[in-house]
C-alpha cells in the first residue's frame, strides 16, 4: 500500500530569568520550508493542502494531568517553531528529531498548562544547539530514528506539576497492542483556524499491533522501531504535536511512544498516527541523558 505521509510534527524557580516568547511568531515545525525539503516536487502541493488541524476529536486536560508534558519552542533561522516533549529528566527533555534538527536552541517550557498565560507553576528553560541529541540513524525522507534528547542550560524544579514521565524497563517487550493510549500537546485548536492550543490537550485509542499497523501503512514506513495509535473516531495528534508523549497507564503513566508522523490526508481520516517506540531506544536515550 502507498500512501503519503507528514510528519506531526509545533517559573522561573529553575531559570534566572522569565522567558517572554512572542506566540504570534510561533508556528508549528510543519510550516517551515527545511521541514518541507525532504519531499519531491511532486508531493509540495502537499503544504497548504490541509493547513487547519489540531489534536483532533480530543479534550481539554485539567491542570497538571499530564505533569511530564513540554511545550517546544525551537529556534530556527527561518523562525520559531511549535513542537511537543517530554520530561526525562531534570536536565533532559525527550522528543522527536525532526523538532530540532538543524536547530539554533530553544525554550522548553515544563508545569504548564496554558502556554499563552505567565502561569506561577510553569518553568521557562533556555537550551542552545550544544544540547541537542540527535540520534545519528535519523533520516527525515522515511522517518527513521526520530528521537532526540535535549539538555537544557539549568536543571527543571521537580514538583506536583513537574514530574519525570516513567519509560520501559530494561528487557520489557510489551508490544502494549491493544492498551488504551493517550497522547497529549498543543496542536492545532480547530479545522477552521490556523490557531494552536493555548492549553494541553488530549485524546485516546487503541494501540494497534505491529502487524495491523503494517496493513494500514506497508513496510517502507513501519518497523519494529515504531508504534501505532489507532486512528478510529478521527482521534489523533497533529501539526504542533510533534515530539509529544503517547502514554498507557501502567501503575501511573508510562511513555510508550513519541509523535512522529501521520496521514497527509488529515488527522482525522482515521489512519493510525505513527510514533517513536521508546523501548527499542531505551539503551540510545540513557546513552544520551542522565538517566
């Protein structure tokens, strides 16, 4: 089966200072041209075909619900971008590739939950290009290794709302088919506006097994490397989720997946979202982190 894909992926008690960031400067990484370079002339029609979409068929998270969640502000020479993370650690954050390849640095902002607000519980941490982790096998043209970590300048203050996510253990090889996954971040607001999310949003799915996944997507896009989400009821991440944890629950929240790449037909069209599976990198993330 061929089918066309875009990736999706867009206080201060551990920093000195608070970090103003002009939102309406920040895009998501969908946008930018680099983003774009890695298709044929033939697919760039692809670019503004569906320019509106969000985390879709989602819901409005409480404050704190996803403590290890990260809105990614990268930039880049072209501008600022939007992506999704996650804590690791309290020096290290984890997220997609494609979110900081090529990047000049960044602010990771953690304990949030309304980005746009000055919110008491949020930390606001600046990160330069020398504390960019890419995993070296990344190539953008057929997504593979899309992960990174990211040191950040100063250490994060953990706290009921800043909370290290819990990855697989060493020698765990549950495939998680058929637990219920959520992926959360600050995608798209609506089909009809180019706005993202002021606040974390989230939605839920079946995670297919590896081989349902392979029927959807054919074997040019998934390995044993990645790990699906079902896409039924038009449930799904997209443009600005990028790098965003999938998680099940397993004693508390364990992050399972990273936001890699969807259906450039829409995020509501119910093909399953692809993602980063974090148990075939657990040796490369300790490698590259203090964890």
């Amino acid at each position: 089966m061929k089918t066309i894909v875009l990736l999706i992926g867009v206080l201060a008690a551990a920093s000195a200072e608070w970090i103003d960031i002009d939102w309406s400067q920040v895009r998501p990484i969908e946008e930018f041209d680099h983003y774009w370079a890695r298709l044929p002339s033939e697919l760039q029609y692809l670019r503004n075909a569906f320019p509106n979409r969000r985390i879709t068929n989602g819901q409005q998270a409480t404050p704190g619900q996803f403590p290890y969640q990260i809105a990614l502000i990268t930039t880049f020479s072209a501008g600022t971008a939007l992506c999704g993370g996650s804590v690791l650690t309290r020096n290290y954050i984890l997220t997609a590739a494609h979110c900081v390849q090529t990047a000049l640095g960044g602010t990771a902002i953690v304990g949030v939950h309304n980005r746009l607000l000055a919110e008491e519980s949020q930390q606001r941490i600046a990160f330069t290009a020398v504390g960019i982790n890419i995993h070296s096998g990344y190539t953008s043209t057929n997504f593979r290794n899309d992960i990174a970590t990211v040191r950040l300048n100063s250490a994060m203050t953990l706290n009921d709302r800043v909370v290290p996510v819990r990855i697989p253990v060493a020698g765990d090889s549950r495939t998680f088919a058929g637990w219920t996954g959520t992926v959360s971040g600050f995608g798209r607001l609506s089909d009809a506006s180019t706005a993202t999310s002021a606040v974390v949003m989230y939605t839920s799915n079946p995670i297919m097994s590896e081989s349902e996944c392979l029927y959807r997507w054919g074997s040019n896009y998934i390995q044993t490397q990645n790990i699906c989400l079902s896409g039924d009821g038009g449930r799904s991440p997209c443009n600005g989720d990028s790098g965003g944890p999938l998680a099940v629950q397993d004693n508390g929240s364990l992050q399972v997946g990273i936001v890699s790449f969807g259906s450039a037909s829409g995020c509501s069209v119910g093909m399953p979202s692809v993602f980063v599976r974090v148990s075939h990198f657990r040796d490369w993330i300790i490698a590259n982190s203090d964890l």
